[in-house]
C-alpha cells in the first residue's frame, strides 16, 4: 500500500477546518485561538466561520477585535466620514464576544471556548480602587505625584479639560477629513495646555517629533495606581456609572468589592480623573493614528524600530485599554458648551463646576499635603460655561435597540416598537449627567441592604453574576444611547436594561432589581442571559431566538410569577483547575498536535489505511424506531430557595407610587430542572425523564467544512479502515452505476471514539464519562461489531447519536425540514415511501449502511458528488443561522448539564463527524453531540 504525498493529503483534507493557537506577540496576553484553510484558496472555504457575524451598526462596539457588520435591512447605517488607516491598540476582550455566539443557538465558538479559561473576569481586581468616589491613600499619593511632577501633568481645571477634548474632538475628525496638523502645532497645544515639556532633549535631530509627545504621553497613562484599568471586567461595566449614575439609585453588584460612594459630591471627583485619563488617551491616540497613516500612505513622519520597541515595551494594557475608550469616545460621544450667567435663577450645579468650586483636587486625607486650587483658573468670574456630552448617533442606537427586540421577538413589538424608539431617542439628548432622576431619594436604601457581611468572589469565575438597579432613564440606558460602551459583556448588560427601563409598564411588572446573569418572565415569554445554564439549554428549543447574548423562549416556568429570576448551578472543578495560566490555550503545541489532520502519523509515511470513516451510529445494538421526545416543563423549584432582600418597603420608599406589585421583592435563586416524555415503539407507555440543570457547562458550535470532491474511497466492508484514496479523478461526472455520495473528511485511527445512542445513555442515569467509554472499550474486545475506530486503543471521545431512529415531527416554522428529521437516516428503518427529508439549494450528507451489518465482501467505493456546486452553494445551509431546534436538542444539552459534560454540537449538514472530533482533541473535550 502506497504512502500518501504531500499533493495527496493536501486534497484529501480540502475544505476541513485546522485549530491553531499562535501568539501575537510581547504584552499580548494568552495565545490567539484561530480556524483556518490551509489548503484552500477559495473565499467560499475560507470564510467559514462557526458564529454569526455582528448584525447592526449599533452592536459593533461589543469587540475590539476585527468584525464584519452584516447590517440588517431595516437597521441604520452610522454616518460616518470615510475610512482612514488608524492605529491597532493590539489588545481585546477575553473571550472574544464576536465567538461568542455560534451558529447554533445557545453555544460559542472554537475561539471563546479556550478563551473562557482566561477570561478578563477571572483577574484579580484593581489594587486600591474599591470605590467610586475618593480613592485610598496610596491612589492620592501617586495621583499628587503626577500633577506635581515637572514632567507630569499641568494643573487643569474642569473646564480645561472640556475645552481640550473638543479640540480633540476637533483635530479627529479634521484628521479624517484629511485635514492635519503639524508636528510642531501638536507639539504647542500638547506641552502648553496639558503637560509639562520635556526636561531634556529627548531626540536632537527633531525635538518637537509625534515620537517625543507619544513617549511623554504613555509614560503618564502607564503610571500605576493613577488610572483606572478597563482591561478589569467590572470597570468596562461602571465607565457608564461614573458618567451618568448616582450613589444609590445606580447600584450594581458583580461580586467586585467596589461600593459606590458617599455621595454625589464624592463621585465628583472620580469623574474629574476618569475625563482626564480620556482626554490624555485621545491625545495618544490622534498622534498613534498619524503616524499610522503616515506609514500607510507614505507621508509624514514615521518611528524609528527603536522607537516602535519602546512604545511596545512601555504602553501596557492598562494604557492599551485607554486607547480604546478614547476611540468609542472620539467616535460616538461629543461635547455641547453652554453659556450660563450667575444673574439667572437657580440653575442646579453640574459636576463640573462642582469640581471648580467644591472639590479644588482637595482630599481631606492628603495630611496637609500640595494642594491645587483650580478656582483660580477661571476665565470669567461672572460667567460659567456648563459642558454637556452626548451621544453622535442616537437614531442609530435606538434602531439597534428596537432591532435587538424584534430578534428577540418582544412581546408586542411591533405596536410598541415606535414609543419604544421615541423614549429611546429621548434619552441621547445632551443634558448635564449629573441631573438626578425623578425618582431620585437620597434618603432611602440600598436596594441591596447592607452588603458588608456578604461575602465576595472567594474563587476565580469565568464570567460573573451581575445584579443591578434600574429605573426610568437610568445610567444603563444613557449609556447604551450614548454608544460609549467597552468590548466585553458590557453591550449586553446595557442594551437589555435600556430594553426593560425605556418602558415604565416593563420595569414596574419586573421590578427595579435585575439580575442581568439570571432571567426573568414577561408576558408569557422566559428571557434569559446566556451566561445562565438555563439560558444555553433552552435556546435549543422550537421557537427559541438568541441575540447579544440573550435568549428568549416560549418555556416558562410553572408556578413563577413575572419578575426577574436567577438559577443555581455550579462550576465545574476541572474547568475552574485550569483557568488562568493552567488553561488549554496556553498548550499551543498540544492543541495543534491532537487536533491535527494526520493525528500521530509520520508525516512521510502516511498510508490510506491509517483512516477511517466515522460514523455516529456504529454501535452493536440497533436502538429502537420512531423515538418522539416532548418538553413536559421547565421546573425551577421553590424549596430550599435564596432570596436577595431589600429594604425598600421597611423605608417606605417605592420606585413607582402607582404600581401595584411590592418593589421590596427580592430575586429569588433556585434550581432548574427540565422534564420530558419519551415513546418509542419498544415502550407500552411514555417514560418520564428528569434533568437537573446544575452544572455550568458549554456548548461549541463544531466548525463548518466542506468535503472534498476530488476524493475516492475504496474501503471493505470487513474493514474500518479504507483500503485505498484515489485522489486523481477529476472527472467530477463520475461514470459509476453507484450512487455518488458525501462522506465528509476521514478520521485518523489516534482519534479513538466510541458512540452511544441517546436512548441507550438515557437508560445509564448513574454511568460517569468514565465508565461509557471503558465499557466501550471492553465490548470492542469481545464483539466483532466495531464500536470504537481502532479496538486495540481505548476510546477517548463519546459521540452521542440524536440522528437514528427519531420521529421526525413537523416544523411549524419550516415545513421542509422537520424538527429531528431522521428517518431518513436509519437506513434499515426508513419506509421506502418517504423521501429523505432535503433543503431546496442545499447538499445533504449521507452515509452508506453499517459496514459491520453488511455480509458482502466485495470493496466498496465512496465518489465524490456527481456534479460540483460552489463552496459557497455547498455550505449554504451551514453558514446561515437556519431555525433549527427541538425537544429533543433541549433534552441532549439538559443530559449534558447534569452531567457536568462540555460539549460539542455536531450538525450533519453543516460539517462532518471527523472534524468535530478534531475540534474536541484541540479543545481537551471528550463528548460530541451529533445531530440532525
């Protein structure tokens, strides 16, 4: 038997999907996580992804990373002046949020699934910013230090910095037009206004070089214990509550042991340093982006390679993260200035010219230390100017927001719709943010009592719990009109608060506690975040709809009244053991050694016998027929149930006077559960089957491929290895009297699986991983059936069939594809009446019988299609977000869920069993889902 050349192998694996994880570099972070084509030229190929593109202009900001916008038809478009080279800050969220959401619902891709074990959440948190007012000692002292310091920052005042950012607001979008300034000209404005010029000539040949301004810039942002680090999840978040919020009527709860602050006053001060740190950002980043541009084009100035090595080694992430808020900034937000005499009535102060007359920079605990009047620097003592920010793009916002409703199928949207879009174009008015709300008490309670005694993160979580108070217009949903918002969760969190608060009938049936990571219930609908276990398993269903990392479902759970609602369910301790620098991401080498093509095999001598054909139903038993699977409920169980208090009624206090719901109520947490019935024709009767839904596990969308068409097999039916790969036929035609069909990839013998029907794992309530996969291995010893892909090693993967022998009941939603459509993959089942089930445009993957059940020993050969669509026609139904979903799935990701099993879904016609087995070795992963 020959050995395969390099050509050879080359083609046998076109189309098939290869994992990497490759470093980006000095100060990156954990490795990059990438899929690609290697043998493959055509975008068809190429593109493949395994989750769903950005679908609106609005939702753009959830990454920092590269991101194609498939705008909606009836979304807007932000207008935007032309496109220009600009700097890469080279640093995103973890994980990726664009992989977040993969092409079936209620699972993530390749990408975030090693990504989760080193997420941003599972950082420490920043060192002596616990507060969102005044900072601890350390934090004044450092902070002292830089506005004292000859070469740190000059002494601005509040409208200093105002009137700076709109000069830099200015110089952007000149800068985007075309219209830049001088090296010298920024050099002046930079060294006159906001810092203090070099002590030493720093580069002789051209002392007012963008080099010198960019060094002198990063060294202030990367002075620790000044600023606030956005790379820390739980300030991505509060960026909005500094701007906008108010102590008490703005709580949020992570986990995160921040508390809010005294007082309005006292945040006052946070918001001064916070505007400060944006303003020295954006300064950074219009000089990064001309000579960015410069290189692009050709023009102006460009770094040195000594240069270029400095600014990597001294701009760390904090100062990347920085870079980033200044570009939402500078690209969504801008500032109003009104002229205000002291002749007119009581005009209420804002925070910035609280800043001016109250604050002075003066802490009560700097011991008498340098103090810094900034009343002094007032142009006009009989005049004030009052600043305003506001958002660039409101109607965009509110369109993504109506958008994101009619994905979610909001009750009654489509007559609502347009209020809904009015209050939320209300709320992208420019008006000074520190105007309290209506509802605005002082004197009331933490919605959350008294926090002192609970108890914050004792161990590392991949993604955190997050509760919050909402209310009319509140600071979730002025940021989320405002289009400042940070990668991350952060989108999340905002666009489904500004949804629930821009609708005051909502937010009084539901209440003013959220529990952003949990769910609630509203007009005969379940909603439900997907960082909820409930939320991951449920979206499997009929009817279900995910968008932006919520699900809505027509599941609701018995007895639970509408409100807001959290589930219990506990990590995984072997997840929660390799996370941060223990996680998977980090085995660059193992990830691509046991994901590879040829698995262990030398390279030089790979033969056709190393590989087989996998199959999901290649088990001795054959399972029984017309399996139908029912959702009977979901269950989330009042006993034993925890409850998140609040004072609100013991104070009298109520949020809306006119409701008639207790505002006092808690959120409860409970555990979930899910119960189904289950007939087959072996049963008399229906079998009831409970799932717990107590552990924190994942989905992964397998990735799509496309099977090659220039290969034939030859394999023996005694055999489960293919005996010979022709892979020189072009004659894509093929004469064969055989009818042509698509295997897919082959599978290396070093990926040693053993499969299980669904039934079969339903009747082992008790059995581990563990014991499914050596009770395989011991029946390949003594049955001539192959269970396994090689019986001499023991199996590591378990393949759950959810495609043989199920009823397939109609899709209301697709009448040409049946929810579990399967009989038409049974083969010794299937009535030779009924047609396989097959979407119009689309290739159906299909497998000859069993080759253990067959008696002939003549060898068989698999051709290639007889005629060769496009990649493109090829994957068409797996690169579209198609309805799929049943009972069934639900019950699959519920079995999971209990079992505390992370788990691959395996769509038959979106790709092949061999890659995702590959997909679960570069993963560490054991089980592969494998569905109709």
């Amino acid at each position: 038997m020959a050995a395969l050349t390099d050509t050879e192998i080359e083609k046998l694996f076109s189309g098939a999907p290869q994992f990497f994880a490759r470093s980006q570099g000095h100060g990156t972070g954990a490795p990059h996580p990438s899929v690609a084509f290697p043998w493959n030229d055509e975008l068809g190929i190429r593109d493949l992804a395994d989750h769903v593109q950005i679908g609106d202009e609005a939702w753009g900001c959830v990454t920092a990373g590269p991101r194609i916008i498939q705008r909606d038809p009836m979304s807007l478009a932000s207008p935007s002046g032309k496109k220009r080279p600009h700097f890469n800050a080279r640093c995103q969220e973890r994980p990726s949020m664009l992989s977040m959401q993969g092409l079936e619902k209620g699972t993530i891709g390749y990408q975030a699934a090693l990504e989760i074990s080193v997420a941003d959440a599972l950082q420490e948190e920043q060192y002596g910013f616990n507060s969102l007012g005044s900072k601890g000692h350390i934090i004044v002292e450092q902070r002292q230090k830089l506005i004292t310091s000859k070469e740190g920052l000059r002494h601005l005042d509040d409208a200093t910095i105002m009137e700076e950012l709109i000069k830099c607001e200015e110089r952007y979008q000149g800068e985007r037009s075309g219209d830049r300034m001088k090296s010298q000209e920024l050099y002046n404005e930079l060294f006159t206004k906001t810092l203090h010029p070099p002590t030493r000539v720093i580069d002789p040949k051209d002392p007012y070089s963008l080099a010198v301004q960019i060094q002198a810039l990063v060294k202030v942002l990367a002075a620790p214990n000044a600023w606030t680090d956005f790379s820390r999840s739980e300030w991505r978040v509060r960026l909005g509550q500094v701007l906008w919020g108010f102590p008490l009527d703005d709580e949020i709860f992570d986990g995160a042991d921040i508390n809010e602050g005294n007082d309005a006053q006292d945040r006052s001060e946070e918001r001064y340093w916070l505007l400060l740190q944006i303003l020295l950002a954006c300064e950074l980043l219009i000089r990064l982006d001309t000579i960015t541009e410069g290189d692009e084009y050709g023009l102006g100035e460009s770094l040195k390679a000594s240069e270029v090595h400095r600014f990597e080694k001294e701009a760390n992430i904090s100062v990347r993260w920085s870079l980033i808020l200044a570009r939402s900034w500078l690209e969504n937000i801008t500032i109003t200035k009104d002229h205000v005499t002291h002749s007119e009535p009581s005009t209420p102060k804002g925070w910035l010219s609280s800043l001016t007359s109250k604050m002075n920079l003066k802490h009560e605990h700097m011991h008498g230390s340098y103090h810094v009047d900034h009343g002094q620097h007032r142009h006009n003592s009989q005049a004030e100017y009052v600043y305003a920010i506001q958002g660039k793009y409101s109607e965009r916002q509110a369109n993504g927001l109506i958008h994101f409703a009619r994905k979610l199928r909001w009750p009654d949207v489509q007559f609502s719709g347009p209020k809904l879009h009015e209050k939320a174009m209300s709320l992208g008015k420019a008006t000074p943010i520190t105007t309290p709300p209506v509802t605005y008490d002082a004197r009331r309670a933490s919605y959350f009592g008294d926090r002192s005694s609970v108890p914050r993160r004792k161990q590392p979580t991949r993604r955190r719990k997050i509760e919050a108070a909402l209310h009319a217009s509140g600071w979730f949903s002025k940021s989320y009109a405002s289009g400042l918002i940070l990668p991350g969760y952060v989108l999340s969190h905002y666009i489904m608060s500004a949804l629930v608060e821009v609708d005051e009938d909502v937010l009084a049936r539901l209440g003013p506690m959220a529990s952003l990571s949990g769910g609630f219930i509203y007009s005969g609908k379940s909603f439900w975040s997907t960082a909820s276990i409930v939320g991951r398993v449920l979206a499997a269903g009929q009817g279900a709809a995910e968008c932006m990392g919520w699900v809505s479902s027509d599941v609701v759970p018995h007895g639970i009244e509408e409100g807001w609602v959290d589930v219990a369910f506990d990590p995984i301790p072997a997840d929660l053991a390799r996370t941060g620098r223990k996680a998977r991401i980090w085995g660059k080498t193992t990830i691509e050694r046991e994901s590879d093509v040829l698995g262990d095999a030398d390279p030089s001598n790979v033969l056709p016998a190393d590989f087989i054909i996998p199959y999901e139903n290649a088990y001795p038993n054959s399972p029984p027929s017309n399996i139908r699977i029912e959702l009977k409920s979901l269950n989330l169980s009042p006993q034993g149930d925890s409850v998140s208090t609040t004072p609100t009624t013991e104070r009298g206090f109520s949020l809306f006077p006119d409701s008639g719901k207790e505002n006092g109520r808690g959120i409860h947490t409970y555990p979930a559960s899910v119960t189904f019935t289950m007939s087959h024709d072996a049963l008399d009767r229906d079998d009831f089957h409970n799932f717990a839904l107590s552990n924190d596990v994942y989905f992964v969308t397998a990735h799509p491929c496309v099977a090659s068409s220039y290969v034939k097999y030859f394999k023996s039916p005694t055999s489960p290895t293919i005996q010979q790969i022709d892979v020189g036929g072009h004659d894509l035609n093929g004469k064969s009297s055989s009818p042509a069909h698509i295997t897919g990839h082959p599978l290396h013998r070093f990926y040693t699986y053993a499969a299980i029907h669904l039934t079969d794992l339903i009747s082992q309530p008790t059995a581990t991983l563990e014991d499914l996969l050596s009770k395989s291995a011991l029946s390949n010893r003594s049955s001539s059936h192959s269970t396994s892909s090689v019986p001499s090693r023991p199996p590591r993967f378990l393949i759950i069939d959810c495609v043989t022998g199920f009823a397939p009941p109609q899709s209301p939603d697709m009448p040409s594809l049946s929810r579990m459509s399967s009989l038409s993959s049974s083969y010794g089942m299937e009535p030779a009446n009924i047609p396989p089930i097959r979407m119009p445009g689309s290739i159906e993957l299909e497998r000859r019988p069993s080759t253990a059940a067959s008696t002939h020993s003549r060898v068989e050969r698999i051709d290639p299609p007889s005629s060769s669509p496009s990649p493109s026609a090829r994957m068409r139904l797996g690169t579209r977000r198609r309805q799929f979903g049943s009972d069934l799935e639900i019950l699959v990701r519920a079995l999971c869920a209990e079992k505390g099993w992370n788990a691959i879904i395996s769509r038959r016609r979106r790709g092949c069993l061999s890659c995702a087995i590959r997909e679960a070795g570069a993963l560490g992963w054991k089980v592969v889902i494998r569905v109709e």
